[in-house]
C-alpha cells in the first residue's frame, strides 16, 4: 500500500474508466478486487457494455468479491445457457475431436441468424429483461453509494449518452445491448445500443468530471491477430474490432494510467472462461499498484504545490 499519511489533507478526484469486451470485460472485477484490498481510493467509476455491468455491480453493492460471486453464480445458472451466447465464442484450440462441436455451433448461429429477418434482435425484450431481474432489484442510479454512470449509444442521433441517473437496470442493459443480439433499449426518446459503439473505453467521461487522476481499464481485442476472412459475418466482426480498437486508441489518450489485463487474445463471448479473466484481472492490477501509488503520491503533491502557490499569490 502506498503511503499518502502527510498528504492526506489534499482532497483528490480519482476516477475509473471500465471498457467493453464482453467476457474480456469480466476483467474488470479482478482488478477491482485488487485495488480495494489494496485500500487504493477511487471516487467514481463510467462504464461502457460489460464494464458498465461490473462497475454499476460494484457501485451498488461495494465489493468486488460480492460482485464476482453474482457473476459466477449467474453464468453457472440455467437461465445463462439458455440465452446460448457461448455459441458466439470463436474455438481457439480447435482439435480434431472438436469438429463436430464446431459443426453444431455453426448450425445454432445460422439458425439464431434466420430471426434477425423478422424481429431486431436474436434475444427478445422479455428474454433480457429476465436476464436482469432476476439476478436483483431495481434501484435509482442516483442514490447508489459511488457515483456511476453508464455508456450507451443512440441508434438515432448517433450520440454517446451517460446515464447518470433513473433505473440502474435500464442504464445496464442499454450500455450492454450488444446491436443484433439485445434488443435496443428505449429511454427518454433515445433508442439506445451498447455503449461501445460509440465508446469503447469512457476515458474522456471521467476526466470531464473533474477528475484529477484518471484511470483507464483496457480489455479490447488484439488486432494484430490474423482470423480467417472465410465468409461475410467474419468479415463484419474483424471490421467492428478495427473500428473498436482505432476508437479505442484515441479515448486511452486521456488516461493518467491504462490498466491492460491480458485477455486481448479471448473471444468476446467465451464466458466459459470467467474465473481466468478474472485472475488475469487480478494480476494486471498487482503490476500496475506500485506505479498507481507512485502517481497517487505525485498528484497529490502537485496538487498541494498548487494550493500553496496560490496562497502565495
């Protein structure tokens, strides 16, 4: 733990930006765990998709191990395999004996692929609302304990909108709704998407909220893996991950300090994974605490020197 003892009359601003990556973004919670066993501060955290869902956990409920044990217990959940997203997963060790597993998955996603014809998503507005509320209550998002936003994105006007305030599990769901697979949430006259189409790491939010240190959480896809172009949807995910990875690129420019767990080479719905997503989670933030306290001290000094300067003037 870092030692802030003589600086502690100096009030900083310390914001997390959690980023989206389905499954990646699961990440999140292993960091968290960490920094909180740590007693490393934090004021507020935006969260765009899955970052969205682990960090509003984390704001409602104050603990990360309470929010690692939801999550397991709903991915362990019939409800989970019903909804089928690990169908989505792409095989990363494919072996001979996998074939027919292959040929099966291959089978549900054309027919998953055949209702987007006649309705906007593969999963219905009951289905997701289901995955919701049964997992907890409803609850303002202005009363939660840490201040927390969500990331969406407005099918119409194309804007990135923060919810910052009314239901906590309409803000979830909107940030969360991946385009074809949820159904678009309608909310204030915005129709709105997953939040990383528009914003794939919520970097600039936070530090537009004042934040004097800023603190990124980066699980995006690698791009610098080659996927076998073979037919149109594959096309269309690696064209998605280039624009996310660009966008992506450009917001980490405001961070004071990116966190990057190494889940970059994981499929966005490999769910299955959890509990090494998470440990990854856990050992990125273990590397990044001693440089998290060094910059924690030299803002805090910066900022004293000036209040001090002030006064002085």
């Amino acid at each position: 733990m870092g030692n802030l003892t003589n600086l502690s009359d100096v009030p900083l601003k310390i914001g997390l930006a959690l980023g989206g990556g389905g499954a990646r973004g699961l990440a999140h919670i292993g960091v968290l765990k960490v920094l909180q066993s740590d007693h490393f501060p934090f004021h507020c955290i935006v969260g765009s998709s899955m970052g969205a869902i682990v960090g509003g956990l984390f704001s409602r409920f104050g603990s990360a191990q309470a929010v690692e044990e939801k999550v397991v217990r709903f991915f362990e959940s019939p409800l989970f395999k019903h909804i089928g997203l690990q169908a989505f997963a792409k095989t990363e060790n494919e072996s001979p004996h996998d074939r027919l597993d292959h040929v099966l998955t291959n089978l549900k996603l054309r027919l998953s692929f055949m209702r987007v014809f006649r309705q906007p998503s593969l999963l219905s507005e009951g289905e997701v609302q289901e995955m919701f509320t049964s997992q907890m209550d409803d609850t303002p998002l202005e009363t939660l304990p840490l201040r927390f936003g969500a990331v969406a994105t407005d099918l119409l006007s194309g804007r990135e909108i923060v919810l910052w305030q009314g239901s906590f599990l309409r803000a979830l769901q909107a940030s969360s709704a991946i385009p074809g697979i949820f159904p678009p949430v309608k909310h204030n006259g915005y129709l709105l998407i997953d939040g990383g189409a528009s914003d794939s790491i919520p970097v600039e939010v936070v530090d537009h909220l004042g934040a004097d240190l800023v603190i990124g959480i980066n699980v995006t896809k690698c791009i610098r893996q080659r996927p076998k172009l073979t037919n149109a949807l594959r096309i269309l995910y690696r064209a998605d991950e280039i624009a996310t990875w660009h966008l992506t690129q450009e917001r980490l420019r405001a961070a004071d300090f990116v966190v990057k767990p190494r889940v970059n080479r994981i499929s966005w719905a490999n769910f299955k994974r959890y509990r090494d997503i998470i440990r990854r989670g856990e050992e990125a933030a273990r590397e990044a605490l001693p440089h998290l306290w060094t910059l924690l001290e030299k803002k805090t000094l910066d900022k004293q020197n000036g209040i001090l300067d002030r006064v002085v003037d």
